[in-house]
C-alpha cells in the first residue's frame, strides 16, 4: 500500500523518485553518481579533534592538578564531576591521593578543579613509584598504578602518558585509599545479589525483559564496570541496541536469561541492580543520566540524591527524604519516591535535560520562572507572527486564543503555501531563526494528518509503522549568514538544510511507533521511547558525526504532543534552535523556545480537528527543492 506521501502516483514514478538525488545542490540527478564525499571533514574536527586538544592541554600545564582538570574537563567542554565518576576505581583512589579529585562530595556540574589539594611534585630521587596518566581513545582518564604495567600496553591512548612519580607518602595513602574502594565495592555486590536472591525467578527474568527494552528503545548510552564497556552505541555492543537484536547472545542482559543466580557475573548482578534503580527512578530516559559514567551503588546513589536535592529545592510538594542508607533496598526505595514526586513536580516547575555532547551525558534540571530574557525572545517571535499570518495579540497565548477562535484558514492557501498551516510552520521557524539569533531553526511533523487519522480508526498498526521518512516532514529555516559556517557557499548552506531536514524526518518516523499499541509490528519496527522534555546540548559537534558535518555545536531542543483522533502522539512534532559558534543557548531561551514550538503543537492539534470535521490538509512544502529555493532565495533577498 503507498505511503500518504506516495498517494496518486505510479509505481514508476514512485520508483523514478527514488532514483534521484535529494540533494538541494543535486536536485534532479541520479542519486549515488558523486565520485566521493562533497564536503570531507576537516582534520581535528569531532571527537579525536576535541581529545587530542584536552591532551594538548594537559601537557602544556605547569602543575599536576592543573593537568587532570585540563583532562577531566576535556579543556573546558564537560563538568569535571561527569570524568571523574568514569574513573576505574583504582584510578579514582590514585587521583584523590595525587590531587585531591574525588567525585564523592562534588555536585554535579562543578569544575573538578574545585576538589583539587595542593600538591608538591616529587623529586626523581625521592620517587618510589614511576606512575602515568593517559587519556584513551574513549575520553576516561587512566592511571597507572603499582602492580600494573605501562599503560601503553592498554592501547587505544591518545598520545604516550605522563609521568608522574609517586612517593612513600602517595604509596601508603594509596593504599589505604584502594582498600576501602575494594571494600566498598565488595560489599556492594553481596548487597545486590541478596537484593536479586529476594525476587522470584520470574520476578528477575521480568526484570531482564525490561532493562532490555529500555537498552533497545533508549538513546546512546555508554556505561562502564572498571575496564568493561557496557553500551548499545559503540564497538564492540554490549547491550540490545542498534547492532544487536532481542535476545542476541552477546547482549550482557539477554546471556543472563534462563541462567540460575549464582552462576551471574558480580559485574552482571551489578549491572542488573544498577539499571533497575536508574528505570524505576524515572524512566528508560534516566540512564542516560549515567551516560559515561562507572555503574555502581554509590555511583547511582550519588545520581539519585542529586535528583532528589533538584526536586526538594525546586517545587512546593513535601520534600523527599534521602535514603536511609547506601544498601540497594534503601535505594530503590529512594527511586520509588523519586518517580512518584517527578509526577508531581511535572505539573509545578519546567524539567529539563542538559546535554554534554562530547560525552553523550545528561543531566536533568528545573528552570527558574519565565524572567525577561524568556519573555523578550517571545515578544520578538509574536511581532514577526503577526506581521506574517493572519492573527494578532501580544504574546502567543493570545496567539492560539485568536487562531483557535477561527482555525479555518488554516486548510486555504496563504502566501507562497498551500496551507495555512505551512505557513504558521514556517512562519513560526524563520520569526524563531531571527528571534534567538540562531543559525538554523527548524520544526516536523507529518504530513498527512488525514492519512493518520485513517489508519487510527482502522487500528492498521503494522501499515503506519510501515510508511518512510517522506510521510513526515521538516521545516528548516537558516540565517543566510550562516553560510560564512560553510565556506561561504549557498549551494552547501542548502545542502545542509536539507540534510538536517532529511535526519529530522527519520526523528518523526523513529518516534511514532513509540506511540503505537504494543501488537508484533510495532514492537518489531525500530523505534524509541518518544521525548517528553526539552533539552540544551553544549559542543555536540564534538561528538555526533551528523552534528560535526553540519556544525551543530550549541542546540535547543523542545519536542511537544499532539492529539490525533483521541491518541496523544508524545514527541509528534519539536522546535530546535542551531548555533553553530559563539554563545551558547541558556535556560531562559529555552523556556521561551518551548513556548514557541507549544504553539505551533497546538495549531497542528487544530488541524488534526479540522481533519477530523471533513477538510483536507496536506503538507507538501519543505522538500529537498523547496530548501534550494527558499535557502537561494533569502540569501539574495539579504544581500
């Protein structure tokens, strides 16, 4: 059956279609014909870039605590605290004997500088040990310490290590330092296995069911026990994920199922215990809260009571007691209380997420109040609105309040669009391009609310989680001096628009599915847990491969729901914000930010209405000639 997006025409054209170059530059050429890449990626560019830097840095430092800060930040891109709970244990007792940084006691988001003590260096003559640190391939900071070898036996370093000797008093606090760590770790895993030995077997195999859905429907995540890698993202996997299938026998959670307790790795019951604590904290969304980070009791602990510090300060509900102790009981107790009072706190305050590009890591947040700063973008936005559709008021409240009085228009034609709602769509991008001063803005959606809405009363699951990325749309909207980004050329200005177009559409068709019932197809069909709440990234082209090539360092991002025929769609359509240089994105533009991308979520619900009501509304704007055009064309009108 075609897609909606594929309604009316031939198979042949369907196919001819296919055939053809989607790029702005390209348009209408044979898709593959390009000898190589149009545009290589600069040397030094994305993650090795970032880390042969931070290195760079750490060499060119005059004292030791000066040099792991320079690492543990990766010169100045991530919060210290995140690096420091990636240490190996034995690492993280040898940095807090030579410098002081400890993650225990430090609040997330601190410079790791902060916990660092002043430290003499040794001379050689009183060395007792020649120690090293290196920075691998992966981002965590490695430390050589006695009874290991050098760690270029290791491999996968950046560059060779420092040396740093140690003397009798490091050897002796150290080991001190180690002991405890191997203590607490020790009695840790005892911990969780009595934790596991008190659930049924159905009870633990329904847990492994799960923590692999949650590996499989959540985003990149990269977690570590000492040396092992526990990831659905990056070689070797690990976990369920985009590379191994349900049920995969390399996936350290489906190995254990079927498998008696006792014959359980203490790393795996660990990792069991540790992930349920994060899930039943919030949701799948809560490990990448852990993203780079050691898995562990204390380590998750230290998360939760953060979590639990954020909510107490933050809204008005009776306050969250921490837990009663650091055993896995007291913590899934804390966990409990957690997502109870997050349900609460949702309807209080704004949540939001804090992404840390190079690391993938996030952290979860509560914004103050809308002050001016929020409320100036929203101004600039609704005068630029008003000047371009046919609504008037002084804020977007007032905005929707008109639109919904009248919503018709937005089936007829206005301006240059078949539709009033293209229009408002971009309408609502371009007055956001200008208004927070960004680089790109951009906002999907689908493009047939009819053919949903269809399908939904026929309850045909399996024919929607079938349709392509082309059933869904993207609006970008560039600054046309953005272009200065990419080599002053439009033709690639164009190319880049379409090219986060085109990875936005995927976004939609990824999140759909999430919304589905649970029957075989859409299970099935690739898919993840659909977002809820916005977010800012710092340096993600330090990291994401689409992000390098498209030079999206600083982002907002604020997904919203729409209800189609009685079904909320959760993450249905979003609002991001690009810079690619300079200031990064704060909280108060994300608050207004998310006010925007409300309002153009409840002018597609009026739609979805409209549709509803008889009337026919088809998006057909914002395809890859469309971006040529319109990016083309607004360079010239600037000038």
């Amino acid at each position: 059956m075609p897609s909606p997006a594929e309604r009316g025409l031939s198979r042949r054209e369907i196919n001819a279609r296919k055939r053809q170059s989607r790029r702005p530059s390209r348009h209408g050429s044979a898709a593959g014909a390009a000898s190589g890449p149009d545009y290589p990626r600069a040397d030094g560019a994305g993650f090795p870039g970032l880390l042969d830097r931070a290195w760079r840095a750490a060499l060119a430092a005059e004292e030791l605590p000066a040099a792991v800060d320079a690492l543990l930040t990766l010169d100045g891109h991530v919060p210290g605290d995140i690096q420091l709970r990636a240490l190996r244990t034995a690492d993280e007792a040898a940095l807090k004997v030579l410098c002081g940084a400890s993650w225990r006691g430090v609040r997330d988001g601190g410079q790791a500088s902060e916990a660092f003590a002043e430290r003499a260096q040794v001379p050689p003559e009183e060395a007792v040990f020649d120690g090293e640190i290196a920075l691998s391939t992966t981002g965590r900071i490695l430390v050589r310490v006695p009874s290991q070898g050098p760690l270029a036996e290791s491999g996968d370093l950046v560059a060779p290590a420092l040396k740093v000797p140690w003397s009798a008093a490091d050897l002796d606090a150290y080991r001190t330092e180690s002991a405890r760590a191997a203590a607490r770790y020790s009695s840790a895993v005892v911990d969780c296995r009595q934790w596991l030995a008190a659930h049924s077997t159905q009870a633990r195999e329904e847990l492994l069911d799960l923590l692999k859905d949650a590996a499989l429907r959540t985003a990149p995540f990269v977690l570590y026990q000492e040396d092992r890698q526990y990831t659905n993202f990056r070689d070797p996997n690990t976990l369920t994920g985009k590379t191994l299938w349900p049920g995969h026998p390399d996936c350290a959670l489906s190995s254990l199922a079927g498998l008696p307790l006792d014959q359980w790795a203490d790393s795996e019951a660990v990792l069991v215990v540790c992930l349920t604590l994060l899930v039943r904290s919030a949701s799948y969304a809560r490990v990448e809260e852990a993203n780079g980070t050691q898995l562990t009791p204390d380590h998750v602990g230290h998360l939760l009571e953060g979590v639990r510090r954020n909510y107490n300060a933050h809204s008005r509900g009776e306050a969250v007691p921490p837990a009663a102790s650091a055993r896995v009981a007291d913590l899934d107790a804390l966990a409990g209380a957690l997502r109870a009072r997050r349900t609460e706190v949702l309807g209080e305050v704004q949540l939001y997420r804090e992404i840390h590009g190079p690391l993938m890591h996030k952290i979860e947040r509560t914004a103050a109040p809308r002050g001016a700063a929020a409320r100036h973008r929203e101004a600039e936005v609704t005068a630029r609105l008003t000047e371009a559709l046919p609504l008037a008021g002084e804020d977007l409240d007032a905005l929707g309040a008109h639109l919904a009085e009248s919503p018709a228009w937005l089936t007829k034609p206005h301006g240059e669009f078949r539709t009033g709602l293209e229009a408002l769509v971009h309408a609502s991008v371009a007055a956001s391009t200008e208004a927070f001063e960004a680089d790109f803005a951009m906002s999907r959606g689908m493009r047939s609310l009819a053919g949903l809405r269809e399908a939904l009363r026929a309850q045909a699951w399996a024919e929607i989680t079938d349709w392509g990325i082309t059933d869904f749309f993207c609006c970008v909207v560039p600054d046309p001096a953005a272009r200065r980004h990419f080599g002053d050329s439009v033709d690639r200005l164009a190319d880049t628009a379409w090219a986060m177009s085109s990875r936005m559409q995927y976004n939609s068709w990824h999140f759909i599915a999430g919304n589905l019932p649970k029957v075989p197809a859409v299970v099935a069909r690739d898919h993840f847990v659909p977002p809820t709440l916005p977010d800012i990234a710092f340096y993600s082209d330090q990291h994401h491969h689409g992000h390098v090539a498209a030079k999206v360092r600083f982002s907002i991002r604020s997904p919203q729901a729409v209800e189609v025929d009685g079904r909320r769609f959760n993450g249905f359509m979003d609002l991001r914000l690009l810079r690619c240089e300079g200031t990064p994105f704060g909280e108060q533009d994300l608050l207004a930010a998310h006010r925007v991308s409300a309002f153009v979520a409840g002018a597609t619900g009026l739609a979805a209405e409209l549709v509803a009501a008889g009337e026919e509304i088809e998006v057909t704007s914002f395809d890859s000639a469309w971006h040529g055009e319109s990016v083309r064309a607004a360079v010239k009108a600037r000038g």
